[in-house]
C-alpha cells in the first residue's frame, strides 16, 4: 500500500482550472483522485482519500493500492510505501472524517425495510428534538459528542482498537448533498469530524482499517483515518 499526499503546483495551474477545483463537490473530488490512476481504467476503486485545505491551497491525502500518477503537472504529489508498524496496547492520535450511519427497521402498512439515520438525526428522533420546548433541547455540541462517540465506540472493536469517551472530540457536522452526472436526485449524507486517542487491541484488525477505512460514502472522501504515534 501507499500513502500520498497531492497539493496543486500553483505556478503550474490556469485562474480557470483552479476555480473548477475549488467549486468541486465530494463525487468531483472522488472523479479528479480516480485520474491519479487513469492507467488502470477497469480497475475497482482501491483507494481511501481525504480533501483538506492546506495554507489555503486543496490537497489530498490518499491511501492506494498503487501509486498515484500525475500527467497534467498541476499536481505535486509525495508517496511513500504504507507499512504501519503496530502493536498491541500502542497509543495513536488520529482523525477521521466519517459518515456515521445506523439501520433502523420502519415498518410500512404490511411491508417492513431497513432505512439508514445519520447519528445525530437518529438521535435527535430519540428524543423527540423537535417536539421539546427550546428551553429542554440538549446544547447540539453536547448531543452530537455524545452521539458520535457511541456510535464509533459501538464499532472500534472489530477494528482492531479502542477508545476511551473522554480521549475523542466529535464536532464538524455537516449535511451534503452532492449531484452525480446521470442522476435527477443527489446523494444525500452527512459526516462528522473525531479526533483523539485510541489503542490498537488487532494488529492485524487495524491494519485492515487503515487500508480500507471506516463507515459509509469512502467514495466521497469519508473514512480515511490519518494516525501519528503518540510522544511520551
């Protein structure tokens, strides 16, 4: 695996081609990180990618299976070979843009479906959000903290790590609503935003994670969990 980071050449790049980057959506992001690997036009997708602005300036950071290339020269791109050294009980600070989902059974006259809640919407239908006086609401910082940590608590094990309430932030939340060429209707997700500790329990379990990433919608820049040791 590798592990890339893409940030524009601003010598190299038109008024027009960067006001194109910058007015992408999350499916144009996904379109413009495919074209780093447009040598293998058949292939699945086989890469994780995050969207950040650096200094101002969008750069990219992408896990892949194979290097990414770039033939336009607008684009810098810095790779090294992905080999994560880990152990049991090592501490890493991470981060992780997500779109944290849960399945909910909805019963309809006689028919019965799974439909999937983004946490905090699924939170605030608990609590009957909407229908409680103003005066009795949680603070939405505090209910989206709370919401988030359970919902990546629920899941840490069987990827291969652990977290403790108090070592993670959750905040950034944000609905989107991203237009596919072909499509009459949008993709429609949310995400949030964690950082903080954790501890790997799996070796083997996390490495997986950090290839393949966490949740829903990786396509559109979600899941990819950036990590750094920990200095005692």
């Amino acid at each position: 695996m590798y592990f890339s980071r893409i940030r524009i050449r601003p010598e190299n790049i038109t008024a027009k081609k960067l006001t194109d980057i910058f007015g992408q959506n999350s499916y144009q992001d996904h379109q413009l990180v495919w074209r780093f690997f447009s040598n293998r036009p058949d292939a699945d997708r086989d890469f994780l990618f995050r969207k950040e602005q650096v200094n101002n300036w969008p750069c990219f950071y992408v896990v892949s299976a194979f290097e990414p290339v770039d033939t336009s020269g607008v684009w810098r791109i810095e790779t090294k070979a992905y080999r994560p050294q880990l152990r049991i009980g090592q501490k890493l600070a991470f981060g992780v843009r997500v779109n944290p989902v849960v399945t909910r059974w909805v019963e309809t006259g006689s028919n019965r479906r799974q439909v999937r809640h983004d946490v905090v919407m699924d939170a605030k239908k608990a609590l009957n959000f909407n229908a409680l006086p103003v005066s009795k609401r949680p603070n939405s910082a505090e209910l989206i903290q709370d919401a988030g940590v359970k919902w990546i608590s629920s899941r840490c094990q069987s990827l291969g790590f652990s977290v403790t309430d108090r070592a993670i932030r959750v905040d950034g939340y944000r609905q989107h609503r991203v237009f596919k060429r072909g499509r009459n209707y949008p993709i429609r997700f949310s995400t949030l935003e964690y950082t903080g500790l954790l501890t790997v329990e799996d070796p083997d379990c996390f490495r997986q994670t950090l290839f393949q990433g966490i949740g829903k919608s990786r396509a559109l820049g979600c899941g990819l969990l950036l990590v750094k040791p920990v200095r005692n």
